[in-house]
C-alpha cells in the first residue's frame, strides 16, 4: 500500500506500508519518533552502542535511564533559554554534560 500526504511546506510525504492500514500515517508519525530518539541515543554523546548490552532487561533499564537524562536535558536546556541572563544553548553545547557521564 502506497499514500502520500502533501505537507504544510509544500513537500510530499509517501509512506509505504505492507497492508492496508487506516493508520498508516499515525503509525509512521509514531515510527518517526522513536527512530529519532533511537538516533540521539546512538550519535549525540549517548553512545548507546558501546555498552554492548544485549539482555532485553538490560536494555529496558538502560533506555528508561537515558530518556530521562534526555528529558533532564531538555528541560534545561529550555529553562536556560527563558532566563534573560543566560542565552540559548544549542543542541552540541548540550550533549556535552553527556559526553563526560552526566
């Protein structure tokens, strides 16, 4: 099955899925998002691959753990940028309270 949705900038999303789905488009959206925070936990100072975990309670414990710094993160990240004394911080000055292990 093939549908496309044509997006607010003008572009054309096409998304493909195996089977007619009423959702595919909700499921993808959902995809997406898991996809990207899959992608900060391997490249952005997370550095998910190196633990070689393989035990999927291992992984459970370790994904809830790194969400939460993500979130921790986030959040004073936006804190810092609402202060009036503290400018906005990028995303790459962020990552490096992960860099050296929180």
């Amino acid at each position: 099955m093939v549908e496309a949705l044509r997006l607010e900038d003008g572009k054309l999303l096409v998304v493909i899925g195996p089977q007619r789905d009423e959702n595919l488009f909700a499921d993808y959206a959902l995809r997406w998002g898991i996809e990207t925070l899959f992608g900060l936990f391997k490249t952005r100072g997370f550095c998910l691959e190196s633990t070689h975990f393989t035990e999927a309670e291992r992984l459970r414990k370790l994904f809830a753990l790194l969400t939460w710094a993500l979130l921790v993160d986030e959040n004073r990240l936006v804190s810092a940028s609402t202060e009036t004394d503290h400018p906005q911080k990028t995303w790459s000055q962020s990552q490096e309270s992960f860099s050296f292990g929180i």
